[in-house]
C-alpha cells in the first residue's frame, strides 16, 4: 500500500506539471490574443494599397487604363470615401507606378522588391509611415469598383472581434465562376470566422459537380489586420497549404489565428487577367459609371 501511495503520488505530480506545461505552452500560443483583447480600442486605421508591376498574368496592371484612369486610381479614389479610414496610402515598389500616384495626389510609400505578397508590403509601409495605426487594412488595387461600405465593414468586424486579428469579406459566387481558380473560394463556421480558403470549389461533393442550391462564398480579397499581428506576419515560416494554394491568408490559419469574415453583396469585379478590363468597363457603362 505504501508503495501504491508513493505511485499514486508520483503520478499526480506528473499530472500537475504536465497541466502546467500544457498552460505555459498555451499561454505563449494564445499570448497575442490575451494582448489584443486587453488593449484599447482598435480604432486607428490606415488603409494601405499594394501595388506593384511585375506580374505573372498581369504585367503592369495597376497602371492599366480603365476609361479614361489608371485601375490604381480607380481603387484609390474608391477607398478614400471609406468613414474609418484615417489615412490612404499606395505602396510600391516600381518607380513608373509611384510617378503616376503622386499625380494624381496619392501618398506613396516605396517598398522593397523583396516583399514576396501584399501582406507583406503592407507590413513594410506600417513601419515606414510616421503615425501608429491600429488596424491596417490591405485594399487589393486590382478591385477599382470596391465599395466604401465593404471597406468599413471590415473595419468594423475586427473592432468587434478581439480574439481575431484578421477579417475579409466573401459575396455569393456566381456558378460560372465555381471553377475558375482565380476566384478564390470560402468556408465559414457557424461564428462567422474563417475555415478555409481555396482554388478549387469548396465545400465540393462525392456527385463531382456544382450543385446550383448551395450557397458557395466568394471571396473578395480586401482584408484587415490588427497592426500588431501584422508586424509578426512575416516572421511566420510558409506554410504547406500557403505554398500549394498560393494564397497567403492560409498562413494566418494554419498558425492557428483567428479570422473574422462578413458576408456582403458585391459582383465581382477584380481585374485578374487582361480579358477582365473589357468586362469591368461594360459594367461601368451599363451603371454610368464615369
């Protein structure tokens, strides 16, 4: 029996320091959250615009004319209507991109040609500029009718979520977009936060096909970040499911970060590829859109 008590005591205490271990290791990996929900209000926000020229399917893009402007200063002028935004900014990394911003009254923030994505960038002009920001949010340059609504609208969903530090919008997708792997797909859980994002359809059935009835999410690319996240991003190795989709919010997920996700209305309207500048013009026409 004293043996059986001595057993009995060396296994308690093995419980108790594993439990104790197990909470340091989740209060190193749950320390930012503990951090974000203990701060001040986010309400600081810069809006920051990525663009640059060099591209695989699109080369010079941003500086593509779209009846009669620049696609950047489309965007541009778009995002500058945004309420919660403190501060529009374009950051680039091409001399010819930067010449045509400061014309049009832009403030330009030039950044490495290392940055390997928009996050990135992103990252690089936050610790450029001279006032400290809250939340920064990454306008996609290739989306010239994003609505000011959408913008605010994650703004407003990554105030009202401390334990996130990222939040985007989705739209319906349309069926004739289910396959296309530059529409990029969603899957939400039941609070809104995000599960996964692909290429391909998802979720995707054992029939192989679309089915007409569900209600497929899209996503649309503007995203938001809590400053402080943002500065750790780029530390954060690529991830398998990053590399293999080639999209960079699957690093924020699989490092086991939360994301905020609102569903707005909102055809799509980015410019992937040069065929879509025909479709985005027709449209701009069709609403009389100048």
């Amino acid at each position: 029996m004293k043996g059986a008590t001595s057993d009995s005591s060396q296994g308690r205490s093995w419980i108790v320091q594993g439990l104790l271990a197990g909470a340091a290791v989740a209060a190193a990996a749950v320390g930012f959250y503990v951090v974000a929900r203990s701060s001040r209000a986010r309400n600081r926000v810069v809006g920051i615009i990525p663009a640059r020229y060099l591209s695989s399917r699109f080369e010079g893009k941003p500086l593509v004319n779209i009846l009669g402007k620049p696609m950047i200063q489309r965007t541009w002028e778009r995002a500058k209507l945004a309420a919660t935004l403190d501060n529009v900014v374009i950051a680039t990394d091409d001399e010819r991109i930067a010449e045509c911003c400061l014309g049009f009254g832009a403030n330009v923030v030039m950044t490495s040609e290392a940055c390997r994505n928009g996050t990135e960038r992103c990252n690089e002009a936050l610790r450029k500029l001279k006032k400290k920001y809250d939340i920064v949010v990454n306008i996609q340059g290739d989306e010239p009718l994003i609505e000011p609504e959408i913008i605010d609208g994650v703004v407003k969903a990554l105030q009202g979520a401390p334990d996130a530090v990222f939040s985007t919008a989705v739209t319906s997708l349309s069926p004739e977009d289910a396959l296309d792997p530059n529409r990029v797909k969603c899957v939400v859980d039941n609070h809104g936060y995000a599960i996964y994002f692909s290429r391909g359809l998802i979720p995707f059935n054992k029939k192989n096909e679309v089915n007409p009835n569900f209600p497929y999410l899209l996503h649309l690319g503007i995203q938001s970040y809590d400053a402080k996240f943002l500065r750790i991003y780029p530390q954060l190795e690529p991830t398998p499911l990053q590399l293999e989709e080639d999209l960079e919010q699957l690093k924020v997920l699989e490092n086991g970060y939360k994301m905020k996700v609102i569903k707005v209305q909102h055809d799509a309207h980015g410019v992937d590829i040069p065929s879509d500048v025909e479709k985005i013009e027709a449209l701009m026409r069709e609403q009389n859109i100048q």
